[in-house]
C-alpha cells in the first residue's frame, strides 16, 4: 500500500547555468552549458515522494504559460495528482535562475510568479486530499498565511507534518509547535535556533533548541557531514556517504520526499533518517533537480553496493 503523502509548495522552471566558478559582482562570466528543468522546492519534494514509493498529490499554483504546462506533464509522468495545481491566467509561472559551479556548488535567485498566488483557500479546497494522507509537506516558496492555513489543516486532521523551512525566514509565533518533523540545513537551523551551526556538536545544540520549542522530531542534513536526527528519544548522527559531488540542487526536497515515505510506511524516525541519505546522496551526483532524483530501484541497489 503506497503511503499518501501531500504537498503543499512550490514548482518552477529551473534556468540552470553550469559555470566554472561564482561571477564576481560586475563580472561576465562564459559559463559551459545551460539547461531548462523543472524544479521549486514544493514540487521536487513531491516527485522524491513519487519516486520512492508514496501516493502523492500536490497543492501548488502554476502561470498559463509554457513552463507551467512542461511543470504540469511531468508532474504527471511521475504519477503525481495535479487536482489541485491550479493555473493562474493573469501572471508568470515561477523561475529560479541558477549557477552551478563546476565544484558542485550553486546559487539561486527566485521570481515567485505564480506561487505567490497560492492561497489559503487553495488549501481549504483541497482539505478532503490533506486529510486522506499520512503526511503533509511545506516549504516556505509560498505565502507564509498558506503554510499556516496548510498546517492547522493537517492538523485538525490528525495528519502529520513535514516542515522544510526554506528559503529561512522568521516563522509566526507558534508554528514549530504544529510541526511534527522539522527538516533543515545549518543555515536554517542556525537562523531558528540561534545557534551557529559549524560541526556536529553545534548541531546537537541546535536541535536541542528546536526540540524546546515544541517540534517533535529535528533532521539537521550536514551535507558531506552526513544528518543529525533528534526527537524526545535522544540525537543520532549519522554520518555522510561518500560521493561525487556534481549539483547539490534538490538534495534537501529528495532527503525530505524520501523521508515522508519511510515515516508513512511506518518506519521510525532513524530508519526513516537513513534510508533518505541515500536517496538524497545519490541526487547530488547528478546535474539539476528533478533531472538528479534517483527511482526507488536505484536507491535500494545503491544501499546494498553501500552495505
Ligand atoms: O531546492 C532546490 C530548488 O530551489 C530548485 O529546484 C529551485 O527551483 C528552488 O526552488
């Protein structure tokens, strides 16, 4: 039986630019290569929930233009229920411009476009969905009113949360006491918990902070340091899988959509945690975020080659 899993966030058309190194301000740089992919922080996470195995539907908001159709029918390649991805006629799909540098790292910039427009009543009108699942997903590449009304939905429903908060910003009063596992970078974690967060020890740290703050369970991913889990029970590290680094785009939405299908099929949080890292270690081998998200298949037979 595949776990359902919603999402309520983002999609974007990603204009990918692999570059020698990072422009300096003013500068004009000749990058290698370009490529248009489809991405956005809520949509990744809900093709990593597809591919790994969950029943999934997203709540997103696209622009009537072309790549809010190319976002739509891959969406649905992957399987995904795109009800309730409803289409803006009046303004532009989202975009993120991306630099890739041939050491694996990048940076984005976003124009939010249509996913500004996705509203509370978009999340009321999908209500019945949220609650027939076992977990809800958010970002916060959407209005922060919608993650609140997507929340208290889930909620009210008895429906458990995923909360990725990212890009990081100040949450409203309250909120991480409605989420149930709270998934962040250092830089997400430093920014919530006021602690800096520069090694593993400092990390514990900063999850012992969220924890006091009402979230039930914390995943801190490390990147190459691996993740630390942390809930009532205790903290687990484990440590990062050995890989070559190409793109790290979308390896938090693949660690975050893997995670919901392993919660979901009721696996606890540190076999959950686990099996995750591997989904999300082999997306950064890869150019690009949806493009880079592994099949099942192909995590499972890199677990076992792993172990
Ligand atoms: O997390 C990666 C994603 O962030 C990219 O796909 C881009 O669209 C931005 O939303």
């Amino acid at each position: 039986m595949k776990p359902g899993i919603s999402v309520v966030g983002s999609v974007n058309m990603d204009l990918v630019f692999r570059t020698p190194r990072m422009p300096a301000p003013g500068e004009t740089l000749s990058g290698h290569e370009f490529h248009e992919i489809p991405g956005g922080k809520g949509a990744n996470q809900a093709v990593a929930a597809a591919r790994m195995g969950g029943a999934v539907s997203l709540i997103a908001c696209v622009g009537a233009d072309g790549f809010g159709r190319r976002s739509q029918q891959t969406l649905q390649q992957d399987g995904i229920d795109i009800t309730h991805v409803r289409v803006a006629d009046d303004c532009a799909s989202g975009v993120a411009g991306i630099l890739v540098c041939d050491d694996g790292e990048n940076s984005i910039v976003l124009a939010a476009g249509a996913n500004a427009r996705l509203s509370p009543a978009d999340v009321t009108a999908a209500q019945d969905v949220i609650g027939a699942g076992k977990l809800l997903l958010c970002q916060l590449e959407v209005p922060m009113e919608t993650v609140q009304a997507a929340l208290a939905c889930a909620k009210r429903q008895g429906v458990r949360v995923v909360l990725n908060p990212a890009p990081v910003q100040a949450l409203p009063e309250g909120m991480l006491a409605q989420v149930d596992y709270l998934v962040v970078n250092e830089t997400e974690a430093g920014q919530l918990s006021g602690v800096a967060v520069q090694d593993v020890d400092s990390a514990a740290q900063a999850a012992q902070a969220l924890l006091g703050r009402g979230v039930g369970a914390v995943l801190l991913t490390l990147g190459e340091h691996g993740v630390l889990a942390a809930d009532a029970a205790g903290q687990q590290h484990f440590p990062g899988l050995k890989v070559q680094v190409v793109d790290t785009t979308a390896a938090g939405d693949t660690f975050v959509g893997a995670l919901a299908v392993g919660l979901g099929q009721g696996l606890d949080l540190r076999a959950a945690a686990a099996a995750a890292q591997y989904a999300a270690a082999l997306t950064v081998t890869r150019l690009g975020a949806q493009s880079s998200i592994p099949q099942l298949a192909e995590v499972e037979a890199f677990r076992a080659h792993a172990g």
